[in-house]
C-alpha cells in the first residue's frame, strides 16, 4: 500500500474512533 493510502486509511479510521468515543461518552457519563 502507498504511504498516501496508509495515511488516508488511518484518517478515517481516526475519525471513526473518534465519532464512536463521541457518541459513547453520553453513556459512559449516565453510567
């Protein structure tokens, strides 16, 4: 794989955790 594809791939990947960490905190918070 290219480096611009790895880097590409690990953006959306960060933007992934990061939206699932974003919607799970309102629970974690009730919890």
């Amino acid at each position: 794989m290219t480096p611009s594809g790895m880097t590409t791939l690990g953006t959306i990947l960060t933007k992934v955790m990061h939206n699932a960490f974003e919607h799970d905190k309102p629970l974690l918070v009730r919890q």
